[in-house]
C-alpha cells in the first residue's frame, strides 16, 4: 500500500508466522484436538508420520484496509489426512479445527488485533493414494485478518 508505513513493532515480523504460531498453538492446546491428533499439527510433513494429521500450508496474505488503521488478510488452509477408511475422522478433526478458530477475536502482538474466522469448511473430501493406502483429505479454509 503505497503511502504507509509499517509501524516500527511490525518492520521485521512475517505476519504469515505469527498467524501460524497462533494456530499450532490453540490447536496444540485443546484438549479434543490432542485426543484426535495427538501434536501432529504441522507446516511440513515430517518424513515417515503418524496418520491422522493436520497441516497447515498456502498461506496468502493481502492488503486489508479499515477505518481505523490498515493491515493484512491472510488466508491460510488446515488440511485433515486420514487414512482411516472412509472419511468420518478427517470430518471429526476437521470440524473440531472449526470448533477452537472460529470467532477468535485477539490480540496478536505487535499487531492490535487479529480477527479469526472460517471461510469455508467443505464438506467434501478428496482422496489420494499415499504409499497404496487410500488417505483421506479435508481442508478448513482459514481467514485472519490482521489490524496493525
């Protein structure tokens, strides 16, 4: 945005990784979350992991303007895999990442205020054949948008 700076606390902060932060830290934190996934809530996948996990990933970040200040909307994805047959875990987890972002109203500091909501929890999943064992994806379509 042409005309504006940065405040001073923001110059040298990935916006991005302080929302990332946040989220594996609320999701870590519910207990639910930990019965369904354990700490397998992830930005990588690590070599050889556990199923079922989340991973968070496509994080875009744009302009967000308000009347009282400017900053940043960055959508993000909480992808589900599952290799559970059929797709009710992937839906259980899912649903549960809706439960604990949905409605977050918080401060993010350096910025004044992050508001949390979903975009989109579809309810379709999609499938793929991960090592011959059919894994079951489900995206939660994230929206934070980030005064500053």
């Amino acid at each position: 945005m042409a005309g504006v700076a940065w405040p001073p606390a923001l110059a040298d902060v990935s916006i991005a990784e302080l929302i990332e932060t946040q989220a594996v830290a609320w999701l870590r934190d519910d207990d639910r979350m930990s019965t369904l996934v354990a700490d397998r809530i992830w930005t990588s996948v690590p070599p050889g992991a556990l199923y079922p996990f989340v991973l968070l990933e496509a994080f875009i970040v744009s302009p967000w303007n308000r009347f009282r200040g400017f900053g940043r909307n960055v959508v993000f994805q909480a992808r589900v895999q599952s290799q559970v047959r059929g797709d009710y875990e992937a839906h259980r987890i899912a649903d549960r990442i809706v439960q604990v972002i949905e409605g977050r109203d918080v401060p993010l500091p350096p910025a004044k205020r992050a508001l949390w909501t979903v975009d989109e929890a579809p309810g379709a999943t999609y499938t793929d054949t991960e090592a011959g064992v059919l894994t079951y994806h489900r995206p939660v379509i994230i929206r934070v948008r980030v005064q500053v």
